[in-house]
C-alpha cells in the first residue's frame, strides 16, 4: 500500500464530510471575531491602561485573544476526524480493505493536519490584519520585530492542537469521551493551574499555556507571568505533547482490535 | 483459499471461538452457519485481521491478511451494512475506499451499477434503507475484483428480489473460480446458495461438509399418523402395536402420532391387522431448518423461555400446535376470547356439519345470498 494512496483517500474523506467545513470555518471567525471585539475594547480603553500594560502592550497578542475561544473547534474538529471513523463503524470498512493500520492512521493525521494548518494560518493572518486595522495607531504591522514568528507561530499552535486532539480521540475512540475530556483541559483545568502562582510551575508546562507563547512578541507582554522557556521553547513543550499523543493513538489502533 | 488451523479467540473469560479448523476452497459457495453469538462474525473478522487471535492463525492464499500485499485486490469482505459515515454519499464513500489500493475511480461506477445503485450514487447514505445499505457494502466487496470474498448476513433487510439477486451473484462469482465464504443463520437461504457447508455452535465446529451430504446425514423422515377420534381406544392399540413392530412413536399435542422406522405400507399394515381405523397416514420429511436447529440446539446462546403470562389468563390446554394452521376437527373448542370466528357463514366451521342436512341449507341461503 502506496502512503500516497491513503493520503488521496483520506483526502477524499475529509472533504466529502459536512463536520469539516463547519468546524474550520467556526474556527475562523470565531478567532478573528473574539479578537476584533477585544481589539475593540482594548483600543477604546488604551489610555485608561495601567503604566505597565502600557508599557508591555503586545499589538499582536491581542489579535489572538480569540483563540482561546476558537482552538475549541480546531479540537472538534480534530476529534471527530478520528472518532467518526469508530462511530460509525467506517474504521471497520478501512481496515478491511487497507491491513497497514501505521500508514493508514499516519496518513489521516498527514491530512488532517496540513489541512488544519493551512485553515490556522489563514486564521492567523486574518485574526492579525483585522485587529491591527481595528487598533490603528496602537497596532503594528507584519514586518515589526518578531511579528511574522507569531502570526505564522498561531497558525502553527491551531494546526498543532488539532493533531493533539486527533491522538487523543484515537486513543480513546469516542467523540463524547474526547470532547468531554480535552475542552474542560484547556478551558479550565489549564486557566486554573496558571491562575495561581502557587500551581504555575506545573500549569505553564501544560501543551496550550506553552504552546501560545509563540504568539507573544513582547516577552512577558500585557502584564503576564514569567516563564522559564522561551516562545520556541514552548512550542518545543507543546510538539512533545503531540507527539506523546500521536504515540498514544499509533500504539492503540495497532494494538487493539477493532 | 481461506485456512483457519486452531483459531481461538477469548474476550475475557468468554470464549468466542474455540480451537475452530476448517478449509475454504475455491469456486465454491461456502456457506457458514451458527446462530446468533456462535462465533460467525468474530470469526470473519480474524480473517480480515480485524480481531487478533488469542491462539491459532487464518490465512489467505497462504498468508495472514495484515502480510497480504494489496488486500483489497485480494480479499473484498462485507462485514457490517451500517460501517459507513453517514454524511458521505454513496459515491465517495466507494471513492475513498477504492483510493486505499489505487484502484481507478471508473471501477467505482462499475461496481454501482452491479449492485444497482447507480441511482442513489450522489444520495448520503444516512438515508439508506437496510437493503441499500447492504448492496452498498457488497458494492465495497467487489471493488478490488477480488479472489476471496467475505459477506456476514448479505441478505439481512433484502427483499425477496434482493435475496434472489445476491444467492445468482454470490453462485457467479464462485462459478467464475472465486472463494466465497457467506454467513448466514437462516439454514433454508444457505441451502439454496451454499455447496458446503461449515456449521459452528457455540464456536466450535459442529460439521464441515458438503450440503447435500448434510441434508442426508440430518434430515430424518418421519410418518404421521392419525387413528380414528370415534375409536377411543384405537391410538393406543395402534401406539403399541407399532412399538412391538419395531417403530419409535412419539405422541404430537393433538393427538397425532409421530412414527419413524416403520415404512407407510408396514404402519398400514398394523393397523388393519390391529382393526384401528386411520384418518391420516402422512409421510414428512424433517427439512433441513429442523436439522440443523437440531444440530445447534445445545449450541444455542440465547434460548427463550415460555412466557408464562403470569395470572393474565388461564391457558388452554388444548390450543392448536404451531405447525397446525387453520381450523382443524370441530371437538376443538373455539376457547380463548381473542380468537375470532372461523369464517362462515353463522360462525361455524365450514364444510363441518354436525347435524344431518345442515350443510345443505347452508349451500341454500348462501346461494340466495349471491342472487
């Protein structure tokens, strides 16, 4: 079995189910809607700031303040590429016809994942030019210092929690199981150990409060804790996580029956 | 060729199928039979590499199905009607699975138009019938022109078009030298198509042969007879007169008695010598369903009890066995308050009388009703 062959199929999967469009697409505007709003917000209180924000003002972070909001549907979107297979018996189908389940598994994540990429990045880019038009003379442009890294870096960061979510929903083969389990993780449980300096130490390693470092231009920007890895580091924390995950799901499929 | 030697596979405690050895040969219809959690589709799915074996191995053509290079040119399998993503029309589901092995987008119509889907081609097939559904995943099977072919229940939800279609389709594609295993719980559909037959209870194997060497091995024939009702006493002079004859007589529900190993002109015989008088002397012969429910019955996974219907209603006694359609001899009485009256006219029996002349003016008032 040619690699090139499943990506074809896989591309043919991907693009022939409506979860697709609708979850790259709420990905899209919802990161760029809640960062408009925020720039909005941000550049109408700009002089009522405290010295130090002020100082630290990072135009770029703030174009990316909606990815809080907007990574959940690149983690839905990730879960139900792997988990629809198991749901609805496809899995079943494939493996009977393809018997490299290695190939096959590393094939769809190829897929999925350029494809999540190449939606993060024009996420990314939109999210950043809509804010920095919003925030005007606050704002920066693409060819400041370190700005390209974090535009193309937030692509890169959406791209890769989708490819975290797809290990996770291999591994556990449920949509309800995946969803319920990674959204409460990032939305909570990580907001929560970096809220208090006390459980920072092990909340700044988690995959998304390293990862979105990379997104950051001014180091410490806008007030926010120190780290001890820079944003590349970060980015390194967060791809050992993936990878950890991708592990999970290859070792699981390979294992179990089906 | 598909070869299982020893294939054993444990879910927990529970064994599933339990040291099963049997051969698949080419250009045979192959039929595999059990009922229901015998071990059928565990078994088809260790061979398709779906399931590890706890012990044992399957093979095709020599190799297990993980080491085949190209499967899908090799084996075509239909294990679950329902395994496809519902979103996804019929087409592009065909599509993705043909890309797996490369094969050309063309053979996708091709094999649309064999099973007869070329018009739900662009439908989603979330809105497929049972019957849609398994043409599409015989349609699945097919795509790699495959040697072995695997189907689970392809007939489950067809309708008798359906059915006729894939026992020609399945006896094609063995005619054209191909292996094809079917499963199937339903013995009379498997006697029709199959030429072999492997039976599996309770995931052992219970035969493997040839289906009409099975139908002569299991059907037995039996004779029914029926003595006089005016003769109180004549079924059991007739019973023990056969006996001491040498038959084996077994008493039905209704009366009836049920005798092997005496031919009909010897159970004739007797009872003119014993002075009973007959009102049936019937040959039967079991068919192959009763064999093999015969067979499988100790292997039965899921045996249902007679509902006892607790205090609902007294039962009668006398109710009519299952096998006995339609109103029989008028000493039955029409008890039971949800049976409805037997056609006819003034709600008796037709063509019963009990009085002398009564079916005569009956034939008289109903031919003044037709005028």
């Amino acid at each position: 079995m040619a690699f090139s062959a499943v990506l074809t199929s896989e591309w043919t999967k991907i693009r022939t189910v409506a979860s697709t469009s609708w979850t790259l697409a709420l990905a899209l505007i919802v990161t760029a809607g809640f960062g408009a709003l925020i720039s909005t917000a941000v550049a109408a209180s700009f002089d009522d700031m405290s010295q130090i924000e002020r100082a630290t003002f990072d135009p770029t972070l703030v174009s990316f303040a909606g990815m809080q909001f907007g990574q959940l549907a690149m983690i839905v979107f990730g879960v139900l590429v792997v988990s629809t297979e198991y749901s609805t018996g496809m899995i079943r189908t494939s493996l009977a016809a393809v018997p490299a389940r290695g190939g096959f598994l590393f094939g769809k994540l190829t897929v999925a994942t350029v494809l999540a990429l190449l939606v993060g990045l024009l996420t990314s880019f939109v999210s950043f030019f809509l804010s920095q038009a919003i925030l005007g003379d606050h704002g920066t442009g693409l060819d400041g210092e370190n700005v390209l890294r974090a535009v193309v870096g937030a692509g890169v960061y959406m791209a890769l929690i989708a490819l975290f979510s797809m290990g996770v929903a291999s591994m556990l083969r449920s949509s309800v199981a995946s969803i319920s389990i990674l959204i409460p993780f990032f939305l909570i449980v990580t907001n929560l150990l970096n809220a208090f300096e006390a459980t920072r130490e092990y909340g700044q390693y988690l995959p998304t409060a390293a990862g979105s470092k990379i997104m950051q231009v001014v180091p410490n920007a806008m007030g926010s804790a120190e780290s001890p890895y820079g944003p590349w580091g970060g980015l390194g924390i967060m791809l050992l996580w993936v990878a950890a995950s991708v592990l999970g799901g290859y070792l699981v499929l390979n294992k179990r029956d089906a | 060729m598909i070869e299982a030697v020893g294939l054993t596979k444990r879910f927990g405690a529970k064994t599933a199928v339990d040291q099963l050895s049997f051969q698949v040969k080419p250009g045979h219809v192959t039929g595999f039979l059990g009922p229901n959690g015998s071990g059928k589709s565990t078994t088809m799915r260790m061979i398709v590499g779906l399931d590890r074996p706890t012990s044992g191995r399957v093979t095709i053509n020599g190799l297990p199905f993980r080491e085949l290079p190209n499967a899908q040119r090799h084996v075509g399998a239909l294990l679950d009607a329902k395994a496809v993503h519902g979103g996804r029309r019929a087409r592009t589901h065909l599509l993705s699975i043909a890309q797996l092995s490369g094969i050309p987008e063309k053979r996708v119509d091709e094999v649309l138009a064999v099973v007869g889907l070329q018009d739900a081609a662009r439908q989603r097939t979330k809105g497929f019938s049972l019957g849609m559904g398994q043409r599409l995943g015989i349609a699945t099977a097919l795509l790699g022109d495959p040697q072995v072919l695997l189907f689970d229940e392809p007939v489950n939800g067809l309708d008798p078009e359906g059915i006729l279609w894939v026992r020609n389709l399945m006896r094609r594609l063995a005619a054209e030298g191909r292996t094809v295993f079917v499963s199937s719980h339903l013995m009379s559909e498997m006697a029709l198509t199959a030429d072999h037959l492997i039976v599996i209870g309770r995931g052992r194997l219970l035969a493997d042969m040839g289906t009409q060497e099975f139908i002569a091995h299991n059907s037995a024939g039996f004779a029914r007879v029926r003595a006089a009702d005016t003769d109180p006493d004549g079924r059991e002079t007739l019973g023990r007169a056969l006996s001491k004859a040498g038959g084996r007589v077994l008493q039905e529900p209704d009366g009836a008695l049920r005798v092997t190993g005496l031919e009909l002109p010897g159970i004739s015989d007797l009872a003119h010598a014993a002075g009973v008088r007959l009102w049936e002397l019937s040959p039967h012969r079991a068919s192959l369903e009763e064999a093999y429910m015969r067979m499988t019955q100790s292997a039965v996974e899921y045996t249902s009890t007679e509902d006892p219907r607790a205090e609902l209603w007294e039962q009668d006694p006398l109710a009519l066995p299952a096998w006995e359609d339609g109103p029989s001899a008028p000493e039955v009485p029409q008890a039971g308050f949800f049976a409805p009256p037997p056609p006819g006219a003034g709600g008796k029996p037709f063509l019963m009388p009990s009085n002398p002349g009564e079916l005569a003016s009956t034939a008289k008032d109903s031919a003044e009703d037709t005028r």
